[in-house]
C-alpha cells in the first residue's frame, strides 16, 4: 500500500453547504477536519478543531437546514470542536463515494489551508487511487505533494500546527534559522514573510512548543 499526500480545493473553499456556513463566520477559523465519515443513509459525520469562540458560531448553525445536529466539545481559550451530523452535500458525498468505491483509506486529520483547500492523506495502491482521480466531482481540484510507502505508524508531526506556524518554521528552516552556527534572525524570517519581527517569534515559539510536546509524548 501506498500513501499519497494532496491539497484538495473546493471551488468555493468548502467541502460541504456546512463547511461553508462555517468558513463564512469572520470569528473563527477552520484548523482541522479530526474526522469524516459517510453513513449509510447518505448523510455524514464531521468533527472539526476550529480557532476563535463557539458562541459567533453555534447560532447561526442552530437555524441552518444543512446541519441536522451538532455539539461543541472540549472548549480551551480559543480552540474548540464541533460536531456535526449533515445531511447529503457536495463536493464531500461524491468525493467519499468514491473512497468507499476504490477502497481507499483516508487519514485523518485533514487540515485546512488558507486558502479553504484541505491537506490530507490518502491511502491505497496507485491503481485504485489513479481510478479515483479519473472520476473526481467538478469544481474540486487535487494536489499531489508527496507520495511513498505507507506504514500505520507514519505520523507527519508539522500536522499539529497551524497554517501559520507551518508557514513560519518552514521559512525558518530554510533561512537557516536552525543551522549551527544560525544562519538567519527573527528580522530576516519577517522579511521573507513580509511580516513583524514579533509575529516571527510567537509562532516560532508555539509551534516549537507544538513540536516537542507531541516529541515527548
């Protein structure tokens, strides 16, 4: 079996009507899909890790007919999850479909872009996964970042961070702020950014503190 890494982009930058109900919300901010499921009546299961304060958000999801129930779970300063049962959407129903059809494993988490897409793993020969391509939805489009032999216990540890912690401690890296002796500063990361010197250090400090936490565990 092999693994495949993609970035999977919605046209719209939402998988599902409720995915997009809650990317239009300015409060708060998709950071993960924990999990997915299609069930056998058609409708799905999703559990998103979400940025920002659940109050902006439950609201409006409590008035929406794309969601047929929902829970707020494990609340913690500005990261929550939510729980959603959906009904049958696109592009999500046809993209499972075709995960059931091929025999395909997809793993979880799924962690959100910037830009709406989703960056996932999914598992399965390279026939059967070239099979699923040929018959992708309209407006979806995929991705291939990397792709190699897939082993149970292959854990990608940037996977816990943030778009934006990723995007600075990978920048950090090539700068060549971790070299011995280090090769780049605070100010020359902010620059290649385009960004403060300060918003440098925070995020290199949390996803630091990210790293070696799951490091340890």
């Amino acid at each position: 079996m092999r693994y495949f890494d993609f970035t999977i982009s919605p046209e719209d930058g939402a998988i599902h009507p409720a995915d997009k109900l809650i990317a239009d919300q300015p409060d708060v901010t998709r950071d993960a899909l924990m999990h997915v499921n299609s069930l056998g009546d058609g409708t799905g299961v999703l559990l998103y890790r979400i940025y920002g304060h659940p109050e902006s958000l439950t609201a409006v999801i409590d008035e929406s007919n794309q969601v047929l129930a929902w829970d707020v779970l494990d609340v913690q300063d500005d990261v929550f999850h939510l729980y959603l049962h959906v009904p049958p959407g696109q592009p999500a129903g046809g993209l499972m479909a075709l995960a059931q059809k091929y025999a395909l494993i997809i793993d979880t988490p799924l962690k959100y872009t910037d830009q709406g897409g989703l960056r996932t793993t999914i598992v399965g020969t390279h026939e059967m996964l070239r099979k699923a391509l040929e018959e992708t939805p309209d407006g979806v489009r995929f991705a291939v970042e990397q792709a190699g032999q897939y082993s149970p216990d292959r854990e990608d540890i940037l996977s816990i961070l943030t778009e934006r912690q990723h995007e600075v401690f990978e920048t950090a890296i090539s700068e060549g702020y971790y070299e011995i002796p280090r090769e780049a500063t605070h100010e020359d990361i902010a620059n290649a950014l385009g960004c403060a010197p300060s918003t440098v250090d925070e995020h290199l400090r949390k996803a630091e503190s990210r790293v070696l936490s799951a490091l340890m565990r």
